[in-house]
C-alpha cells in the first residue's frame, strides 16, 4: 500500500468522508448527492479495510454499474494500494453474476457452450411468437409487430426486478386485486343506474385490459425462456436472475461465495432495482452474522425519485427493514457546482422527497444562472450559437463548453446550427446507425 497517497488523501476528507472511511465493520448507509466524493470515499475505505483488517483483497467485492465507473475504481485504488487493486473484486452487477457462473460452473450447467442473443435475434423470436400465437393486446391495429419493442422492452423489466416466469405469473391476481382494492374505481355516491360501491365500467374495462395485457406478456415471456433454452443462448438479463435462483436453491454454492466475500461495498445504490437488491441480501444474509454484514452503500435519495430499469425509493427502505444496527452518513459538502445551481436543482425536487439533505458548495465561485425564453425552436438554435461564438472570441476553451439537449433527434439540428457558424463541436451521444440517413 501506498501510505503517503493514502495518508494525503486521507487527510483531505471532511468529517462525514472520514466517519464513512473509517467505519469498516457492519451496516454503513451513506447518502451522498453527486459532487461530494463517492468513489473517493469507496475506493479509501477499501484501502483502509485492507490496512485496518486481516483480509486480502480478493475477499472484497464492490459493485457498480458501468464499466467506466469499474474502470474509474480500481485506476484510483491502484494509486493507494499498488498492483493489489487488481485482486479486489469490482464488477459491474451483469459482470459479477457472469463471474459466478463462469467459476462455479458446475452449478450452471444450462450455460454451458451457450452464446449471448443479439439484439436482431431477440426481434425475430418476438415476432415468431407473435405469429404461432393467439394475441389480442400485443399485436398492433395496422402492424402486428407494432408493440414488439414495448414486449422485450416489458420482459427485460421483468428480469431486471428478479420475476421467473412462475414468479410473474404468481403476481398477476395480487396485482388485479391491488387495482380492485383501490377505492376510486368505485362509485362514492349512486350515480344514473349505479348504486355506492359499485365499479366503475370505464374503470373495470381498463383493469381487465391491464390484466390481459399482463397475461399476454407472461405467456410470451414463458415462450421466449423456451426458445433461449432450446437454441443455447441467454440474454445478460438472464444472468443475475440465474445467479440469484440459484444461491437462494443451494445452500453450498451461498456458502462458498458468502466465504469469500466479508466486505460487500455497492455504488449508486439508487439505482439498484429488485432482482439486484435480492442479490446483495443473499451475498449478507449469513446466519452467524445477525443481521450485522460489512455491506456499505452509497447512492443519492435525490435520484431514487426517478425510476430506472426498476430502481426506486423502495430501495433505501429495504435496506432499512433487513439490516440492523445501520450507521447513515449524509454527505453534504459538494466539490462540483456552485451554490446557485445546487440550490436551483434543490428547487426543481424539493416537493419531490421530504426531508431532503441539501447540499453546499465548497467552491467560492457563485455566477447566476442565466435564462434564455424565446418565441420558438430556431430562435433558441441561433442564440445558442452566438452564445458560443462570443464564449470562444472571448478566450473560453471549446472543451470548457458543453451543450445538453434532451433527445437525439436535436442532434442534427444542433450540429447544423455550430457547423454553419465554423464552430468546432463532438457529439457525445448513441445514434443509431439505422437512422444516419447517408
């Protein structure tokens, strides 16, 4: 280990990064906006596990999301822990599930000499399904194949919140009766030939459109599994279901993986969605632990609003309800943005989440934000490039400027508007190849 990179760095921490730096052995719930140091603090408290405890790297294992976010860890630890930070386990949680089943092979015998499905083959079993089938809901008005986005869409969901197809299908009636349970689809005063308590008809059609509709889903999902199984293939969702089906069946292979994992850390635990969260319980629920594992968390309340591939604010009270003893660290020094702008995005969410911490800037910079209406869309492209030319005749680095736009289909519009002007620009953006017209 690098004491001095790591006593530095150390040293620079405030005093929430240091209680959740130090704070090695049990649960650990950080709740950290962006801009305030979490891979900072995750990959110092790795090492400070590593320094503080009688473990080797390979029995820590920290899961995050993107490669890059992988990437950005184990380039920092290296800094502090030397060549060692190539034996610590990060991976992203698709990556982690496909590492189990490749070194412990044995008790996944379905994917042996199986190959991943591509995207073009998803669509052509979709639409085989569609067409030996009996489909109301799923098939299009003017297209058959009209819904088959949404349909793998729905199935990629499904695995993502951890549902088998027998678990999807479990679920069906307590969903319909969570919908019948709803006192507003129901009459509150006698209205034409209805009396009180009697179902709404535009409600009622509506929840059994839901419900065929959910059917449906499940029954090609049923066959979708099928057609994977019989042609060898899998889908990266199918990974971290497996994996998961697969711990909670056979008590040796969780053994084994709980053995060799003693400290579980997870990054942007806001985004972690059912099936991911069912994973990290089975990886800490050992019974001598007491409901006391080394699993530490960092993800932002703020974000766990918006719901991302099955993320949501139930995340943060699951933790809550199956660990006990939870040490919770706001982080609220924020090293990124000014005031102005941490105290206008507060703005925009504060009657989205109670209570929410508010964060501080730690910058001395603090410009207004400048805000710019006009009449329509062409108006607001020309502004824009003015705005950036004088930016740039002024001095202003052209990689100090950044322009965000909500859809792709503002891409070429906005490219037109710079190119025109001989403005430099690169696109940062997933254009799909299909739709360059040229």
């Amino acid at each position: 280990m690098s004491e001095n990179t790591f006593e530095k760095e150390y040293k620079r921490l405030n005093t929430e990064q240091k209680l959740a730096v130090d704070t090695i052995e049990g649960s650990v719930m950080v709740n950290a906006g962006p801009g305030t140091g979490k891979t900072q603090i995750l990959t110092l408290r790795i090492g400070n596990i590593l320094k503080q405890s009688d473990v080797g790297p390979e029995n820590i294992l920290a899961l995050t999301f993107t490669n890059s976010g992988v990437y950005a860890m184990r380039e920092r630890l290296r800094t502090y822990i030397g060549d060692s930070a190539y034996q610590v386990n990060i991976f992203t949680f698709h990556a982690f599930a496909e590492h189990i089943i490749k070194n412990f092979p044995a008790y996944f015998a379905q994917f042996e000499y199986t190959k991943v499905i591509d995207d073009l083959q998803k669509v052509k079993c979709i639409e085989k399904i569609l067409d030996e089938g009996s489909y109301i809901e799923l098939i299009g008005k003017h297209d058959d194949y009209q819904k088959v986005k949404d349909i793998t869409k729905a199935i990629n969901t499904l695995k993502h919140e951890g549902y088998s197809v027998e678990q999807f299908k479990e679920v069906i009636p307590e969903w319909k009766k969570e919908m019948l349970d709803n006192p507003d689809v129901y009459y509150a005063r006698k209205f034409k030939q209805f009396n009180v308590g009697d179902i709404k008809p535009a409600e009622q059609e509506k929840i059994e459109r839901k419900i065929r509709v959910t059917q449906e889903i499940a029954e090609v999902y049923e066959k979708y599994q099928a057609y994977l199984a019989k042609e060898h293939l899998y889908d990266f969702s199918d990974m971290i279901i497996t994996v998961v089906q697969e711990i909670k069946e056979n008590e040796n292979l969780k053994a084994e993986i709980q053995e060799q994992y003693q400290y579980i850390l997870v990054d942007e635990h806001q985004d972690t969605n059912m099936g991911q969260n069912e994973l990290i319980e089975l990886l800490t629920d050992a019974e001598h632990l007491d409901g006391h594992p080394n699993i530490f968390t960092v993800g932002d309340e703020k974000q766990s609003i918006y719901r991302f591939q099955g993320a949501s604010e139930q995340t943060f009270k699951h933790f809550n309800s199956i660990y006990r003893d939870i040490t919770h660290i706001d982080l609220k020094q924020n090293y990124r943005s000014t005031q102005t702008i941490l105290d206008a995005s507060g703005a925009v969410i504060e009657h989205s989440i109670e209570n929410a911490v508010a964060l501080h800037s730690n910058t001395k910079e603090n410009n207004l934000i400048q805000v710019g209406e006009f009449s329509n869309y062409k108006f607001e492209l020309l502004y824009l490039a003015e705005d950036i030319k004088k930016k740039l005749e002024s001095g202003v680095d052209p990689k100090e400027i950044a322009v965000l736009f909500q859809k792709n289909k503002h891409t070429e519009d906005i490219k037109n508007i710079l190119a025109l002007d001989k403005i430099p620009f690169t696109i940062f953006s997933r254009n799909s190849i299909f739709e360059d017209k040229d």
